[in-house]
C-alpha cells in the first residue's frame, strides 16, 4: 500500500521539524535526496552506453527552485557536471550563488514567447542545450504554485528530448512529463492525480514524520489485491460463488447489457441473471448462452448501464418497474449510468450497501439533485474532495470514474485511488464492463469499498492486456478479464508459499 497525504498536512509536519524550509535543514536534506537519486540516475544512463550525459536542470522561482539549484550543487560536488537554466523573472538567490561556487554553469533562458523574438547568443545556445539533454530535472513549479508564464513552460517542455529522462521536483510542472516524481517528506495525494500523476514516485526522507492516521489517501498494491480476490473452493457451488442480477442495456443500448453479461461471466460469476427487454436479451444470448434470463434471486444487482432514466421513469415502463425493485431491494447493488438519476434519498434500505459509479458529470448532476452547487469542472478539478461529499451525502461508496479512479466511502477516512489504468481505456463501454465486475465481487461477499478498488485495479489491468500501449475496445477488456483473474490468484498463491516458507511478512 501506498499512503498519501494533502499538502497541509506535509507542510504541517515540515513546520514541526523546527527547521527553516527557505534555506535552512529542510531544503539542504530535500536538495541532496534529489541529488542523490539524479546522480543514480546518470549511472544508469552510463550503464545504458551514455557517455557522459548531458544534465539540465530547469529552475524556478520559488522553493522548487531552490531545491533543484542546491542539488546541482551537490551533484557538482559529486563530479557530474550540469547546467541550471533559471527560467523565471527571479531566482532564489542563495541557491544561484551556492551552485555556481560550486562550479555549476547557471545561466538565464531567454524564452521567445515571453521576451517576443527568438532568443539571441546564450539564449539560443541554452535552448540547444536542452534540446540535446539526456537528463532534465523539472525545478520549475512546485505543488499550489500559480501556474504563471504557461506558454514558456510549454516551449520549455517542447524542447526536452523523447529520449531524455526527466526527473520532476516535488509535481511536473504543467505540460510536462516525468519519469520520476521526487517529493520530499511523503507522497502527496496530488501526485496520484491527474495531471500529475506521471511516471512514478520516489520519496526523499527530510526527516519529516507523518502520522499514518492522518493520510488523506492511499493506493493498494497488486499483492495488497490480490489476496481480496474470492477463490472457490472444494464445496462451493453457482450459489455460493455468488449470483449477480444485470438489469442493464436497453432497445436504443442493447450493447451494455453485452458488455455487462461477458464482463461478468468471464470474471467468474456463479450465476448471471439477466432483466431487460426483448432485443437485449437476444444480443446477451448469443453472446453468452450461460447467462440465465428472468427474475429470481441474486447475491448482487447491477442497475442502470445503458438505460435512459429519465425516458424510462417518463414513460413507467416495465423496464423502470425492474430497475426499481432491484434499486429498493436489500441485495447490494452497484448503480451505474441512467438509473444514478433515479438514486433519491430513501430509493435504498436503510443500511443496504450501495456502490455508485458515476462519471464527473454524473457526479456533478446527482449532487444538483440533491441542491449541491457543483459542476462538472469542479469535480473534476478536485475529485477527492467530491468523491467524499458524495459519500456522506448518499450514504454510499462512490467510485468516480475518470483518467485517475477516486474510491470514497461514508466517513473521514483514506480514499482509495487508482491510477495505474492505461488512458486508452476512456471509450464507450467500458463502465457497463467495470459496473458489471463490481456487481460479481458484490456478489461473492466483498464489502463495498474493497469491491471498488480491486475492481478497478482488474478492470486497467485488463485494459492493458487486451492491448499493451494501444487502443482497446471494451468487448476485449471485458474477455481479459479471466487472465487477470489468472494472475490475482497466481500471486495469491506466491504470497501463500513465501509466508509458509517464512520469506514473506505477515
């Protein structure tokens, strides 16, 4: 597991030290953590055949700045050789005159669109450099600074090489890309999200001391995972494995009851029934003859992918009829797409566990029915705090759906959030798929919240194998889902065999 904190909790707990962030103990650990992991990375680029790489270290003007400046510093005391390009109005001043006593070039990018005109003898050599690095280090802007000067970071991010390893100092700056987040103290739960979340993240230790206990956030790992997965055993049956009921898909979205119906049986549902009208229950037969049409008890229900709520409560079809029996039964249901606008306080028992997987908008819409002033641009801007209001809001657990997933239950604890989804996965149908695992972890007994990370997690790991580093359709993340399966349990049984052989903490 992977804990993350809010920025006012780190800097709580950096102001606690005592120590001085500006110039002090704090910046001078902070500068040579950073140094310490650039200098292993320009090991690493030698090991690879770089011949004396070329580092660049881009510096801004606040703290961030200061950091980087006094790592090129430390790595110039270390014998790697590096150019800092302040690329800011002001720079921190000790900072400048710390590197360049130690021998470090530190020179002034002159950008074109800040300055009008292509920049002129330096300027242009400086600009060369970067474009040449084969290490760049992102000092420019670090977690809440104000984004300023946006089109000269881009110039600057323009410039880096494809090839270049880019090391970012506590958040890539906006436009940027990493390999390696280095934060000091802890992760912060900014770095998981977008559009920060970026390469991986890489703590230096600053002697800054966070309570677990206060961690606004946290990401599970594949093994933490894994052992979640339910595997039958010898006298377990359909029943006992858990029968999830789809009331999904429509005339006008037969595919989602599709999507659904595959998704679920490929993942190892006990049973799967299926509610819905004529045309989708032909299009669910022919593509999964095991599915079992018609009422009858469930363990799970999934409800509303695919279905127009407000056209179907309009016209009180039999269709909403279903859907609502199912939303105001005591099973656990996950509600998903147009039955989310039929969602209203009282729809579910009292106690009943509920899971709802909107999208930002969708969010958005079912908090304005509850007269919550929010758009969809501010939940997307901070899904965290969003997910949460929803969840004591509707008593529900919410997976909110989008480039990062946010997990929240009803309480103050941890979010859970994932990340690790290829963004390729953003195309239609693939929420009635996800929407569908969950309803089948529900089903086997998880509880809520677990059921939604390690859902999530199955559905990105899909997602990749479907297609590594392409496009995929949601049909075959739906019939990856197996072979993810495969490997949870494989990993359950590594963990199992270590544990027994004492190589493995309990």
């Amino acid at each position: 597991m992977r804990a993350a904190w809010s920025v006012d909790a780190v800097r709580a707990a950096e102001k606690a030290t005592g120590d001085d962030f500006t110039n002090g103990a704090l910046m001078q650990r902070a500068a040579r953590g950073l140094a310490d992991i650039v200098s292993r990375e320009v090991v690493e680029l030698e090991r690879r055949g770089v011949t004396s790489p070329r580092v660049v270290v881009l510096v801004g003007p606040g703290n961030n700045g200061g950091d980087a400046l006094y790592a090129a510093r430390d790595l110039a005391v270390d014998g790697i050789e590096c150019l800092a390009l302040l690329v800011a109005d002001k720079a921190h001043v000790d900072g400048v005159a710390a590197a360049r006593a130690a021998g470090v070039d530190v020179a002034r990018y002159e950008s074109a669109s800040h300055s009008g005109a292509e920049p002129e003898g330096g300027g242009r050599e400086n600009a060369h450099a970067l474009a040449h690095a084969d290490l760049v280090v992102d000092g420019i802007l670090g977690i809440g600074a104000d984004p300023g000067r946006a089109s000269t970071w881009q110039e600057l991010a323009d410039l880096i090489p494809i090839q270049a390893f880019v090391v970012a100092v506590d958040c890539p700056t906006p436009g940027f890309r990493a390999d390696i987040t280095v934060t000091f103290g802890g992760p912060k739960t900014s770095l998981m999200l977008a559009p920060a979340a970026n390469g991986r993240i890489e703590v230096a230790d600053i002697g800054v001391h966070l309570p677990l206990g206060e961690r606004e956030a946290m990401r599970l790992s594949g093994t933490d995972l894994a052992h979640l997965w339910p595997v039958p055993g010898p006298r377990d049956h359909k029943y006992t494995r858990g029968v999830v009921g789809l009331a999904t898909g429509s005339d006008a979205f037969p595919g989602a009851a599709v999507l659904g119906a595959v998704a679920a049986v490929t993942a190892g549902a006990g049973m799967v029934r299926y509610v819905g009208p004529r045309r989708a229950q032909d299009a669910v037969t022919a593509a999964a003859p095991e599915v079992v049409h018609g009422s009858g008890r469930v363990q799970a229900w999934v409800v509303g992918s695919g279905i127009d709520g407000p056209s179907e409560r309009e016209h009180e079809s039999d269709r909403y009829d279903s859907a609502m029996a199912a939303l105001r039964s005591e099973e656990p249901v996950v509600i998903d797409a147009g039955a989310l606008t039929w969602f209203e306080p009282g729809v579910r028992p009292e106690g009943a566990q509920t899971v709802i997987a909107p999208h930002a908008g969708e969010l958005a819409t079912l908090l304005q029915s509850r007269d919550i002033d929010v758009e969809r641009s501010t939940v997307e801007a901070d899904p965290v705090t969003w997910a949460r209001r929803a969840a004591n809001e509707t008593g529900a657990t919410v997976l909110l759906k989008g480039g990062v997933t946010v997990i929240a239950s009803p309480g103050e604890g941890p979010v859970t959030i994932e990340n690790r989804a290829p963004h390729w996965l953003a195309t239609a149908g693939t929420g009635d798929v996800l929407a569908a695992l969950l309803g089948v972890l529900l089903a086997a007994g998880l509880e809520p919240r677990s059921a939604a990370a390690l859902a999530a997690y199955t559905h990105g790991r899909a997602a990749h194998l479907a297609n590594p580093d392409g496009p995929v359709r949601a049909l075959d993340v739906a019939t990856s889902l197996g072979r993810v399966v495969s490997e949870l349990v494989a990993e359950q049984r590594r963990v199992h065999e270590e544990r027994r052989a004492g190589r493995f903490p309990r």
